[in-house]
C-alpha cells in the first residue's frame, strides 16, 4: 500500500471543515443550501478518512489494518442508531434492524460486488485466501439468521420482537461470536487473512513512521466523528426529501448505511484496483460482522434500560434476500479465485434490493 511521504493538505483541510461544519449545524438548521454545504463536506470527510485509514492499516499491517476502519466505523454507527433511537422512541423501533440488514446487503453484495467487478476488470482473475471468508461467511449467516430471522418464529413475544430474556441472550450471543472471529482472525489463524502471494504494492512501500501514524489515526478519528454527524444532521433533511417522494421508511435505514459505509466501501475498492483482494474481502466481510456484532447488543442494552420497543424480524421479502445473499456468497467466495461474473452477479443482487426496497 503506497503511502506518500508528506500528507496532502486534503487530508488535513476536510477534517477541519467538517469540524466547523458540526459545529455550525448546532446552532442553525440544516436545510437548502446549508444541506448542500454539508454533503460536500461529508464527501470530503469520506475521502480524508480513506487516505488515513490506509496509513495506519499500513503501519499496523494485515491483517490488524483493516480493523481499524470497520472498527471505528461500526462504533460510530452504533452511536448514531443508539442516538436517533432514544430521540425517536417508538417511531424508529425498525431502525436498527433496517440499517443492519442494509449494512448486510450494501457490504455483501454492493462493496463485495463491485470489488470483484473493477478487479475482474482490470486483473481478469484475483484470488484470496478462501479458509479466511468461509470463517468470516459462517460467522455472518449465524449473526443473521439468529438476530433477524430467529425474532420471527419464537413465541414469548408477538411479531418480530424478542422477550427481554431472548434479547439478552441474543445479544451475548452476537458479543461471543464476533469476539471468536476476532480472536481467529488475529490471533489463532492470523494467516487466514492475509494475501495469498506477494501481489500489491504493500509489498514494497516502506511504512510511514510512528508519529505520522499516529496523527493519521487523530485525523481519522475526527473525519469519521465528522462524517456520521453531518450524516445524523442532514437526516431530517433526507427523511423530508423521501416523505415527499412517498419512499418507505426502510429507505432510511439504507441511506444511513450508505452514508456510513462510505469509507470503508471507497477503501476496499481502491484495494481491488491495486490488485489486494484479500485487504478489500478483509475490509467489506469485517465491517458487516462488526456492525451486526456490535450494533445488536448496543441496541438491545438500550431497549431494555430505556424500555425502548426494538423490532429485529425481517419481513418474508427481506428474508428471501438474505437467503440468497448468504448462498450467493458462499458459492462466489468458495474457490478461492474470483472473475468480473461474481462481482456481476452480486450487483445484480444488490440492485434487486434497493429497487424492492423503493418499489416493495
């Protein structure tokens, strides 16, 4: 991973802004021409964060590299779902269940798809190490299938609602098993996710110094601050555009997921152009675990505390999606070598997704 001598002012200005930015939005309502402002601060913010991910993930290596931004970035999201749920009450029950699941099929079949399309494109065929996305797969259809399908069979409570009990052991259930992959995936079977041959240009960058990895950390920090809470005060403006357009509200839940996820899915995809698939499967794969693992039990502590009502059950649609998400990868991600006809086939799923979520 090529790292540049000296930081681009960019990396340092979009920080800044969006600082100022925030600030800005405590004291005036974001709207017209503010929301403009905003979003192009936000996309700025985007860029800046990816520029000093990329630096600390090449000071710490795989693959303790790519944990870094789908870390940082899922405790953020959990912030903001966390925050919109104890403002909202009752109305937002659906939100967490609406942004995981959009995390889900944003990162497995629209950041993955696209991945394997520009690096199908551009290499013809890419491989990975497959022993570490079967472990990632396995642990991502057991964190969905226990806290989103699961709500919807179990009798101690109506719908799709866990009982109290149920809601706790769910959410243990999510901390264990993200904690398990972790540990493999650091520690226990660390060669599992890290490049399959020397390929990329990480192989010949000298890593930056511990100082600039450590004021890229700051910077990242601040540019991920900066991005959820300009996307957290241009929500209202979004739910206003998507009531006027007469768009269901699970359309919520997706726009938050993709204003989140933008980092991280500019960040895997740099990754594939350089030919570092494995860095991209570790990034997407990592960050849909994450959010699954720990927005579940952030959300479920709330609901209990708060007496907050939390829906997790998909609805049939929905649930046929992430069937065939789940299978999907498994199969495209079972060799070890992927081609553009994986990546293709995962858009496809991702479009089906977002045109039924408008049109459902």
């Amino acid at each position: 991973m090529p790292t540049p001598a000296k930081t681009p002012w960019l990396a340092w200005a979009w920080p800044a802004l969006a600082a100022a930015m925030l600030l800005a939005a405590l004291f005036a309502d974001v709207r017209g021409p503010t929301a403009a402002i905003a979003a192009v601060v936000l996309i700025g913010s985007v860029f800046a964060a990816v520029y000093h991910a990329e630096v600390v993930a090449h000071r710490l290596g795989e693959p303790f590299g790519t944990l870094v931004l789908a870390f940082a970035v899922t405790v953020i999201e959990v912030a903001l779902i966390v925050s919109v749920m104890v403002a909202a009450g009752a109305e937002k029950a659906g939100l967490a269940r609406d942004t995981v699941f959009a995390v889900v099929m944003i990162v497995c079949n629209g950041i993955v798809g696209l991945c394997l399309l520009v690096g199908g494109v551009r290499h013809h065929e890419q491989g990975f190490q497959v022993q570490g996305a079967s472990a990632a797969l396995a642990v991502l259809a057991a964190l969905t299938v226990l806290t989103l399908i699961v709500p919807n069979v179990t009798t101690s409570a109506p719908g799709p609602l866990f009982s109290t009990p149920q809601l706790v052991f769910a959410a243990v259930v999510s901390l264990v098993l993200y904690g398990a992959f972790l540990f493999v995936q650091t520690v226990r079977h660390r060669d599992y996710f890290l490049p399959a041959s020397g390929t990329g240009a990480e192989q010949h960058a000298s890593p930056p110094s511990t100082a600039a990895a450590g004021i890229s950390a700051a910077l990242l920090l601040v540019a991920l601050i900066a991005v959820v809470g300009l996307a957290k005060a241009l929500t209202p403006a979004l739910e206003r555009t998507l009531a006027a357009l007469g768009a269901p509200k699970a359309v919520v839940g997706i726009a938050i997921a993709l204003l989140v996820l933008l980092p991280e899915g500019l960040a895997a995809l740099r990754a594939a152009r350089a030919n570092r698939l494995q860095t991209s499967l570790n990034l997407a794969l990592g960050s849909a675990l994450a959010s699954i693992g720990l927005t579940i039990p952030a959300v479920a502590a709330v609901s209990i505390v708060l007496s907050r009502p939390l829906e997790l059950g998909l609805d049939s649609k929905d649930t046929v999606l992430l069937a065939l998400t789940l299978v999907l990868g498994v199969v495209t991600l079972g060799t070890g070598r992927t081609t553009l006809l994986q990546g293709i086939v995962h858009l496809v799923v991702f479009a089906t997704f977002l045109f039924l979520a408008i049109v459902p």
